[in-house]
C-alpha cells in the first residue's frame, strides 16, 4: 500500500489549535487494509474520505495524539501534551491491576 504521509498534527494558526493530519493513499488500498481502516473508523480511532465505491482517498494517522485529536476535537498543544499523559497514567494504572 503506497501513501503520502503528512505530519503528526495540522496547526490552525489563526486558532492556535492543532488538528489531526491525513495522509493519502496513492494507490487503491488492498482489502486487507480497507477492512482494517473501516473498524478503526467505527470504533472512532481513524476518518477516513472515501469515494461513493468504497475507495478510500484520505485517512487520519494512526497516531496517538491524532486519535486524541479525533475523540476530543482540536486543541492547543499545551492540552493535548496534557491529555496524552494522563492517558498513559490511566494506562499504566490499569495495567498494574
């Protein structure tokens, strides 16, 4: 599967907020990939842009801060690093029990 990968995060200036980036595919996503994609995007981890077919076009990175991003909306750099630390507190809280 071939794509363009774009940044981490968009950074709105005129808000000060960033915003999940996408990347774009090249070529047609294999079936495999498409299944994959479209599960994370039920369960909320990824957007994808698709055609009226079914091709996907674009989807959000499969990063952490940018399904942050996608669960909490925009926000300000300070509140993500915020947020992505108490995440990994509540992880490693949970992964103790």
């Amino acid at each position: 599967m071939r794509c363009l990968i774009l940044t981490c995060c968009s950074f709105d200036r005129d808000t000060h907020r960033l915003h999940p980036s996408r990347i774009q595919f090249l070529k047609r996503a294999s079936r495999l990939s498409t299944v994959v994609l479209r599960v994370l995007a039920v369960l909320g981890c990824t957007e994808l842009t698709t055609l009226p077919d079914g091709t996907i076009l674009e989807a959000t990175n499969l990063t952490l801060f940018n399904v942050l991003l996608l669960r909490f909306g925009p926000m300000r750099e300070k509140r993500l690093t915020q947020t992505l630390i108490a995440v990994q507190v509540m992880l490693a809280v949970v992964s103790r029990v």
